[in-house]
C-alpha cells in the first residue's frame, strides 16, 4: 500500500497520487489502519512542519520516501522545521524584520548560512573577575543580546557564555555574566601547564550578536533588547533584495523523533532548517570535549604528568540531534542529506541492526552523526563535510558505548575537530574511511580517535587518514586506556604527528601493523608493554608512499562518489 504527500495537497484528500495529503502527519494516520508495510511518497517542495514529526512502535514496517527514490525522476522532498522571514524594512543599507519572541540563532539566505555578526575579543584592557569582566572601553554598556565565545579555553574545549548586563563604576566598565553558566566555567576551567595555573574562561576570544557588530555584509544579528519583541537584522550582501531574497530561520529543535518503532526506513529525503537553542539562555554551553558539555555536578582532576593537570566534568549531556532514533530495531536511513541544522545531524541511542548508507552531512552546527549504546549499528558510504560550525568541538561520526558498530567508507572533510571518534565499546571496527581536512578549529584529537577499553573484535583498518590540520594532533589517536585494538593497513599522512603510542592511561593490548605513515609514530622506538609494533613502514616521499599504498588509498572513502 503507498500514500503520497504534497506540499499543494490536502488532508481531506485519499492521499493518492492524484491527490495527496498535506501533512506527514496525515499520512501516518492513514499508514496505521492499513495491514502491512506502507509506503509513503513524499513530493518534492518544502514540508514545513510545525511540531516534530514522531513514529513509534504502532509505525513499524512503514517507509517515507522521495517521490520516484532512485530513479533519475526522483524529486527533492525537503522536511523542513524552518519559517520564512519577510516584513523586511530597508534602513542606512540594513535590513530589518520584527519577530517577535522568535530565538533566532541561525539563519539561511538563499540556502547560504548567514554567520552572526562578531567582533573579536573585549575592547579595551580588560581582566576578568569573579562574576565576569572589567575594562577601560565604555562600549560594553550599550551590550544587550552578546554571547561570549571561548575558543581553545581548553586546547580541545570551545565554550559559549551570554551576558547579564553591563554598567560603569567610574571609568571602568562592569560586565555581569550570565548565571548558572558563567559559574559552571569557573568551576570547570582550571588548570596547571608549564608552571602556569588558569582558573576560568579567561578573557573572551569573540563576542557575537550585538548591532553594533553588524559590519560584515551577509551576517545578521537578533537584537533582544525589547523581550517579546526582537527584531532581526541583516547586512545584506550585494544585489541580495528583500523583495527576491528567501530568508528562513530555523524554528523547531528536532524535525524527526522515531522511538520503538521496526523495520522503518527513510529513503531520498533531506531534513533542514531546525535549531538548538539551550547556548542562548542563561546556562550556556560549558563545553568540555567532543559532543558533550557541563551542567553542574561537579567536576574531577586528571593528572597529565608532573605539574600538569585539569579539571573534567564527573559527568556530561551530549548535545542533541535535530532527527532522533532511540531503541529502534532494523532502521534504514538511505540516501538522505541533513543540512542547515543547529545541533547534530542524526542522534542514534540503543536499539538494534540500524543501517544509515549512503547519506549527506553538511552545514551543520555541531556534529553529524552521534551513536550511543546500540548494538549492530552500520553508518557506510555516507559523506560528512562542513559540520561542527558552531560547536567546534564536535566530530563528524561518534560512537560510543556500542557493541558491533561498523564505520564503514564513510568521507569526512572541513570539519573542526576529530573526524571519527570512538568511544568505549565492543567490537566497533572503522574501516575504509577518508578523512581530509580535520581539525581545523581546535587541537588534541585525530582523524580518527579511539578512547577507552574496545572489548574482542576491535578494528581500525584500511582507512586512509591525511590532513589534520591544527598543531599538536595526531592522525591516527588511540588514547585514554584504549584497549583490544587491531590498527592494521592504514596511512597516515600530513598529520602534526601521524600516532603516539605512549598514553596515559597506558594503551593495552593494542597492535599496529601493516600502517603506512609519512613520519614515525610518537613512541615507535620505545613501545610500551601493551602494544606490539610490527611491519609498520614510514615513507617520507609523499609520491613513493602514494604508490605504495594505491590499493588502499583506491579501497577508502565513499563507495558511490557524488559531485
């Protein structure tokens, strides 16, 4: 059985394809009184939702697709949770829209993502205090809407802190930070490094979101100053038109939510324009590493070597996905794109034997694909490229806590941290993977990073890993007590080091071999007990080791190119 949705349809209709529902919501009702698996056709144009759309159990066997699916006829069929701006005024060149208590943290002109409007750092000499910040420059004092940036206040950690306000103290400007954020990164931040201890964000190194920051053409800012009555500004950039110009800004926080459901699949479609909007209130966003951040709790020293140490949270929240599969069993997620997204792409947790081929991440605020304790989970020929744009910390693929996950001929390039990040697990094999063009935000991590105890049947394998961008990296990590890991016939190349073989805690029961580099690992002359090292060949020609490793080098990456 197939029922059709259209932008132009109607939910009095039969859904049929000369007269199809409206909503996905319709279709689901029709969907549940019919025996059997179902097919539903979604048309191309704009499917705005106005709620998340959520399947559960009683969903089980049905399928949403694009209209004609893997045919050259097949049609863009775009779930969107986003809502057009329009009432533009033109003032002194800026274009203005009343929004009334609409949050708005991105924004999408013309499909581009517009960037906030930023300045780089406090003005003036400014020192920080107990509650937040002096300086000498009165700018500060017209402040209203600014969200504080900390970028690398770990090498790995990148946190974002609004404002409560701004007054003078004679010559001096007085800033106040937001409460409980400010707070929770004073108590994480602190640390001890060659003989020099941090405690706190320290200063800034932007500042975003206030119109007076609104210099650079294509950038926008919402101005709160009036609660309930925000009003949207943007710098155009030249010949954009308000009057031809499609401006949206995302609205919903999570598009798709699918819980208990079986055997469902998502074929063809692309999901856009959602946000996240939790870094915007007064808690912030205390990140610490990859996708997870600090909201009190409490916090534990770890020891890095004599004199050197830092906090971390005794416990985390991961960021959340804008499409959401939770203890789902034999789901297919084929085809699609996640685009113009304001947390991660796709959020998995538990459930068994989901399959996600042959997709596209791209745009995207934090990360693309996030797994957390499923079983026989298969994330293969999916490409991942350009997320991690507000979140720098983020990874393109993250898997944690799984058992038999495969990470398979997947490409991750321009990405601000690690490319692939595992974390503890049993089974999990990364194989075949590309990754170009990692770390290019923030330091200490990979192109590909293993963390913690691997259980039997671990593998890193065959994965071609170039171009990891920031200082002090490593191209291939295994960190953090990493354990029961084969790392076989991978090449490593342009990376600040290629592999470190001394961590803490120590690597165990670890082999390398067979791997290719273009410098030795970190550790290759003295391997600790816990790893063996063996038939591992460093060829510092860049050509020599192209033809050396053509076989591997032709096997990696995605399995059906795209333009």
């Amino acid at each position: 059985m197939e029922f059709h949705v259209s932008p132009q349809g109607d939910d009095s209709w039969s859904g049929s394809a000369e007269r199809p529902f409206l909503t996905l919501e319709r279709a689901r009702s029709a969907a549940r009184e019919v025996p059997g698996e179902v097919v539903v056709r979604l048309r191309g144009g704009t499917h705005v939702l106005t709620r998340p759309f959520e399947l559960a159990e009683p969903d089980s066997g049905t399928v949403y697709e694009a209209y004609g699916y893997g045919s050259a006829a097949q049609e863009e069929a775009v779930v969107s949770g986003g809502r057009p701006i329009s009432g533009w005024q033109e003032r002194d060149g800026v274009w203005r829209a009343e929004v009334g208590d609409l949050e708005v943290r991105q924004l999408y002109v013309d499909g581009r993502r517009a960037a906030r409007a930023a300045v780089a750092g406090l003005p003036g000499a400014a020192e920080a205090t107990a509650t937040g910040y002096v300086t000498d420059s009165a700018e500060p004092r017209g402040w209203r809407s600014a969200e504080f940036v900390y970028r690398g206040v770990y090498p790995w950690s990148e946190a974002r802190l609004g404002m409560a306000e701004a007054g003078a103290d004679g010559d001096r400007t007085v800033i106040t930070m937001a409460q409980p954020g400010f707070g929770w990164a004073v108590e994480l931040y602190n640390s001890t490094w060659a003989g020099n201890t941090s405690r706190g964000p320290g200063l800034p190194t932007s500042i975003e979101n206030e119109p007076g920051f609104l210099r650079e053409p294509g950038t926008f800012v919402l101005d709160r100053s009036r609660p309930g009555e925000h009003v949207l500004l943007y710098l155009p950039l030249p010949g954009e038109d308000p009057a031809r110009t499609t401006v949206v800004a995302p609205v919903l926080e999570t598009l798709v939510r699918v819980a208990g459901a079986r055997e469902v699949a998502f074929r063809g479609l692309v999901f856009a324009e959602a946000t996240w909007l939790r870094p915007g209130r007064p808690e912030g966003f205390v990140h610490y590493h990859g996708s997870g951040y600090y909201e009190g709790g409490g916090v534990e020293t770890a020891v890095l070597g004599e004199g050197a140490s830092v906090t971390y949270p005794s416990s985390s929240v991961t960021i959340p996905a804008c499409v959401t599969f939770d203890d789902t069993t034999g789901v297919v997620i084929e085809g699609c794109r996640f685009t113009r997204l304001g947390a991660s792409g796709l959020g998995v947790s538990g459930g068994d034997r989901l399959t996600v081929r042959g997709c596209d991440f791209e745009t995207i605020s934090a990360g693309g694909v996030v797994v957390t304790g499923s079983r026989a989970t298969t994330l293969e020929d999916n490409r991942v490229r350009r997320i991690g744009l507000e979140f720098s910390g983020s990874p393109g693929i993250a898997v944690t806590g799984t058992k038999g996950c495969v990470v398979a001929n997947n490409e991750i390039t321009q990405v601000p941290h690690c490319g692939i990040v595992a974390g503890p697990g049993e089974g999990t094999r990364i194989l075949r993977n590309l990754t170009v063009d990692t770390m290019q935000v923030l330091a200490d991590g990979g192109g590909v990073y293993l963390s913690g105890a691997q259980g039997e049947g671990a593998e890193v394998r065959g994965n071609m890993i170039t171009d990891t961008r920031t200082p002090y990296n490593f191209g291939l990590y295994l960190d953090y007590g990493a354990s029961g890991v084969v790392v076989e016939e991978n090449v490593v190349a342009r990376a600040d080091n290629t592999a470190v073989l001394h961590v803490g805690p120590p690597l165990e029961n670890v082999v390398f071999r067979g791997n290719f580099w273009d410098a030795d690992p970190l550790g290759h002359d003295d391997v600790p007990g816990g790893v063996t090292y063996e038939g591992n060949v460093t060829i510092k020609d860049e050509r020599e080791l192209n033809a050396a490793t053509a076989d591997i080098r032709a096997r990696a990456g995605l399995l059906t190119p795209r333009g």
